[in-house]
C-alpha cells in the first residue's frame, strides 16, 4: 500500500496502442506527477472485468495534481484529484 503523502507519477504507459483495452486513467495525466491523497480500498482491476478477465484485486487511490499544467487559468484552491489505480503510479524521480 502507499502512504498518504507520497509523491508519485502516473505510468507513461499507452496500452491502447497495443490493442483493444479499458483504461480508467486518463491520458493527460500520464507521466505526471501527483500526491497520494488516501487509499480508497482494493477491488478487482476493471480494465480486466470489461474483457471478462480474471482480474487481481488492486488498491485505488486518490492522487492529487497541481492543477495549472493542465489548467492555467485555475485559481487557488483549485485542486485535480483523480481516482488512479495503483498499478499506474510509480515512485517519483
């Protein structure tokens, strides 16, 4: 599990250049760098239950980002918290 308060970057991962898949972390966030919010538990990987696949339970967290790479006409106390399964975040650099 990671602890609230990590920093953490999304995957540069583009698996739908590979073939037919769900994918529920959004492309703009991928290779980002974020903070783990909190842990909002374990469940069953849905980009395997959409192709009826076996799918291994894994943790789901709350990942914040700084708003204005992605916004720049954002304001404090604008914030992105973007739910993001953990098999997406790697340690930051």
């Amino acid at each position: 599990m990671i602890a609230p308060g990590t920093q953490v970057r999304v995957k540069l991962n583009w698996p739908e250049t590979r073939g037919p898949c769900h994918i529920r972390t959004p492309h703009y966030v991928r290779g980002e760098t974020g903070v783990v919010e909190r842990h909002l538990g374990d469940f069953p990987n849905p980009e395997d239950l959409a192709f009826a696949r076996p799918a291994a339970v894994v943790s789901l967290y709350h990942v914040r980002f700084d708003p204005k790479p992605f916004w720049p006409e954002g304001v404090a106390p604008d914030e992105l918290v973007i739910e993001i399964f953990e098999h997406w975040l790697e340690a930051a650099p």
